[in-house]
C-alpha cells in the first residue's frame, strides 16, 4: 500500500525523488567524452561496441532507410503523428517573438535582433520505451523559430531504428539522423566527429548517463535542462474519482523506478479509496514491475486541511506535471506559482498533454519549475542588442555617462566618452 502522510502546511516535506550525480558516474561519462573528443568517430564507435553491444555498420540514417521506415508504420498512427504535430504546431507558432527597434528619441536607436540558432542536437532515447512523442515536441519548436540545421541522435538496437521514431522525425522535419545514443552520442554532438557536425545546443531526456554528459558539456554549448525523475502531483477533493486518480498516478509511475507520483487531497475517503484503486490496477499492467517499485517507493498519498493548502503544497514542491482535479480548477489556477505544466479539470488527464494536446511535455523537474520554463521556441532562439547614437546625441548625455564611470573607477570608459566631445582636446 502506497504511504499516507498529513500535511499542515508547515512540514518541509520533500515529496520528489531528487537525482544527484556520483561521483562515479561523473568519472565514467568524462571518460566517455575524452574519448570520443580525441577520438571522432573511431572513438565513438569503440563506445558504440562496448556500451550497446555492437557497433553501427554505417553511423547516419540514409534517405531511403528513412522512408521505407516510414512507409512501414500503421497509417492510423501516421494519421495521429500528424494530428499531433499539428496541435504542436499551432501551440508553439504563438510563441514567436520578433525583433524590436526603438527610435523615439533623436538621433538614438535602439534595438534587439532575434535570431534562431544554426545548428541543434536532439537526443531521443531507446530504452525501455518508445518516445516518438519527444521527437515532435523538441523537433517543432526548434523548426518553428527557423532552426537550420536539427541533427537527430538515438539508439540503434541491431542497426536498426524504431520506424515511429523515425516517422516521427520525417513529420517534424529533422535534417539529419544518427544511430547513436548515451553519453556518446552527446560528446559527438558537443564537438563533433568526422560524421556527426558539431552543435550549437543539445535538447532532448535521457537516462542519468545522457544527463551528467549534457552537463558537462554544458558551455561548450547550450542545453535544455538537466531532466531528473518523472513527477506528477495530483489535487483533488472529495468529488475526485478513484478509479481515474490511480490511473493518473500509474501513467508516471510507468515511466521509470524513480519516478514520483503523489496526490494530495482534502478528503480521508478518497485517500482510501484511490489506495485501494492502485493495487487494484497495478496488476495490470504490462510494466507493473516498473510502476510498483516506484508508487512504494516514491508515490505518497498527502492528506490537507482543505485546497489552499493543497495548492500551497504544490507550490513548495514545485512539480513537472500538476492536476487540478475539480469541478472549478479555474478558481485556483492563479493561486498556482510553481509547476511545470497544469493539467485542469477532471476531463484532462496529464497523458491529454504528453501526446496530443499541443503545449510542450519536455519540462522542468525536481523543483526547477521555480525558476525555469517548459521547452518552447524561446530555447531555439538567440538574441543581440544594437545601439546608435549621432554626435549630437552622444554629446548630450556623455558627461553624465562619464562620470558614471568614474565613480566605477574606471577612467578609460570615461574617457571613451569625453575624447568625442570638441571640448575634450585637453585630456590628456
């Protein structure tokens, strides 16, 4: 049976597995991507054939493999790819930001390029489950903010690709597809092999290898997040149906040993009955070893004195998924600061949003959601400032900017300012 706690609001409960690296892990993957930063593609391959088994016989996706893949999948579940990819499209297409040009004051102008990135990596795991769901949501907002180049990295078991991955990666429209995965495959994105170009950002989950890589390539270029475990927090009040609420619980619960399901609730009797609810349908499932291990170890249910209290909860644990299973979710949305993605309503299930819905499922984990943002456009995008000034402008303010300086201690700027001035022939 699942554990049931009571909160009073001032309990500093943490709730979520959180993931930190040791120190073995960190050696090992350094070693991985010296290896393959001395080594290209030799060195990759060698981590191929020792890792996975068996080396690729050739590392890159060729365009006829690509659409035979293709053409093999179920058309219903193209006809659902591209359902998806749509929704996809339209949610993220609201995220575009332009350029801006201020010039409201004579002779200044001002103002911001957005540019998009040229080149990304997109990591796609091949572990214990297919996620051609994670090739649509970091693929399209990578094309959506002009991305030119999307080179796609993911495991190959016996050289062979899942065809839903990559029909996934046809519709999204990635450029360039490698049989690569682990610590590996980010090292040869971070720098580059004689096949695999070098990339400005890594994007894309993976397991605790692929994480500790992105990290420590972090710098070299840019990443997404440092993903930890799977989390969901549910809310719900006496009205909540048991039945429903397990369900939600075991769709994270699935995804991994350590990922954290919880709900939180004002009702004694529902806490019972979806405890009840959960052992009655964690034999069926076909990953029960999966979701037990992580609902008895990582899974809570949380008693609260009554909502508020419950949303302030969510709001110290700051989840990746967070339900909101009542009649009028609406009255307590803007009480919630911290969360990943909000799931409203008790007709929106949270596995609505891993597939079909349209916002992003790759999202901050293990609290992160206090200071970060799900995956969106905003990550494929850079952005630099421009300033002009006449010398009429420039005489008017450079004294006061001068003497900002000095106060700073910093003459030179100072006299970066005053040496364009006509009066500024005495200095020195």
């Amino acid at each position: 049976m699942i554990q049931i706690l009571t909160y009073d609001g001032t309990t500093d409960a943490d709730i979520f597995q959180r993931i930190h690296s040791s120190s073995g892990l960190e050696e090992a993957v350094a070693g991985i991507i010296t290896e393959v930063r001395e080594g290209g593609d030799e060195g990759l391959l060698r981590c191929c054939a020792r890792f996975d088994g068996a080396a690729p016989s050739h590392l890159e996706v060729t365009p006829e493999e690509l659409q035979a893949a293709f053409d093999g999948v179920d058309p219903k579940f193209l006809a659902i790819l591209e359902k998806a990819a749509a929704n996809i499209t339209a949610f993220h297409s609201c995220q575009r930001r332009n350029s801006f040009i201020l010039n409201d004051q004579t002779g200044i102008v001002l103002g911001q390029k957005v540019l998009p990135l040229e080149r990304v990596g997109l990591y796609v795991p091949g572990g214990t489950a297919l996620y051609p769901s994670s090739v649509l949501m970091n693929a399209l907002p990578a094309k959506i903010a002009g991305v030119e180049e999307l080179i796609m990295v993911t495991p190959a078991k016996e050289g062979n690709i899942s065809p839903m991955i990559l029909a996934a990666a046809k519709i999204a429209g990635v450029d360039r597809i490698f049989k690569v995965g682990g610590a590996q495959a980010v090292a040869a994105l971070a720098y580059g092999t004689e096949s695999i170009p070098k990339v400005d950002k890594i994007v894309g989950p993976g397991n605790a290898y692929v994480a500790e890589a992105k990290k420590q390539v972090f710098g070299l270029v840019d990443i997404d997040m440092i993903a930890g475990p799977s989390e969901i927090l549910i809310v719900a009040d006496g009205t909540g149906n048991p039945r429903h609420l397990a369900a939600d619980m075991l769709s994270q619960a699935e995804h991994d040993k350590l990922a954290s399901a919880v709900l939180v609730t004002d009702s004694p009797q529902l806490a019972a009955g979806v405890n009840l609810e959960l052992e009655r349908q964690l034999p069926l499932l076909p990953r029960e070893d999966i979701a037990r291990h992580a609902i008895e170890h990582h899974g809570k249910i949380i008693l609260t004195a009554n909502l508020e209290t419950a949303i302030q909860l969510a709001n110290r644990m700051a989840p990746e998924h967070l339900e909101l299973c009542l009649d009028t979710p609406f009255d307590y949305l803007d009480q919630v600061r911290h969360a990943g993605s909000v799931f409203l309503g008790k007709n929106c299930p949270e596995a609505l949003g891993d597939y079909l819905a349209g916002p992003n499922h790759t999202l901050p984990t293990s609290g992160t959601a206090r200071f970060s943002s799900p995956l969106s456009v905003d990550d494929f995008v850079k952005k630099y400032q421009y300033t002009y000034y006449t010398g009429e402008a420039l005489a008017a303010v450079a004294e006061e900017a001068a003497y900002f300086a000095e106060q700073e201690g910093l003459s030179a700027h100072a006299r970066s300012l005053l040496v364009r001035l006509e009066a500024a022939v005495s200095i020195p």
